[in-house]
C-alpha cells in the first residue's frame, strides 16, 4: 500500500487565492479514482524554500490518498496538469509505502 500526498499552494504567485472549484474538482477526481481522500485544508501549512539566495514562502494545503498501486504514469500527469492550471514551476507528489494496520 502506498501513501500519496500533494503538496499544493493556496495562492499563485501573485498572491491571489484560487477558486475553489479547482480543489473541488481535484478531491472528485482523486475520490473516484482511489475511493476517498484526506485533505488539511483547515490551516495551510507553511512551505519554505531557498531560491537563488532568497528565501520564499507559500501557504500550502496538502492532499493524501491511498493507493494498492502507484501507476507512475498515471501520477506525473497529474503533476504535469497541476504545474500547467496552477503555473507553478513545481508541485511535490510524493509517495511512501505504509502498513495499514
């Protein structure tokens, strides 16, 4: 079994927040697909990153699924769209293997 977590920004870079209809239609797709879902969406989470010698700042909520299989393929398309709707140069996926007890 595999933990699938989504690192996601609340804003772009501009500092406007994204609509909600982005979350709700990435939560129906992940639902569907894995049959269910968490999301910490209460209080974002900080993310900080050094860039160039500059420090920078997002306020993230972060999505996890868990899944039998981890189809790679299917999971870097999904990154690929995220980057492209949300014109981030990156979006962490990443994926660890749990006991689900």
């Amino acid at each position: 079994m595999k933990l699938i977590q989504i690192l996601l920004p609340v804003t772009d870079n501009k500092g406007q927040r994204y609509e909600d209809a982005f979350f709700k239609d990435l939560k129906r797709t992940l639902t569907d697909r894995f049959g269910g879902l968490t999301a910490y969406t209460r209080a974002p989470a900080e993310g900080l990153w050094s860039n160039a010698g500059t420090h920078q700042k997002d306020d993230i909520v972060v999505v996890e699924v868990m899944a039998k299989n981890f189809d790679r393929t299917w999971w870097k398309a999904l990154k690929s769209h995220l980057k492209e709707t949300l014109q981030q140069e990156e979006i962490v996926i990443r994926a660890q293997p749990i006991d689900v007890l």
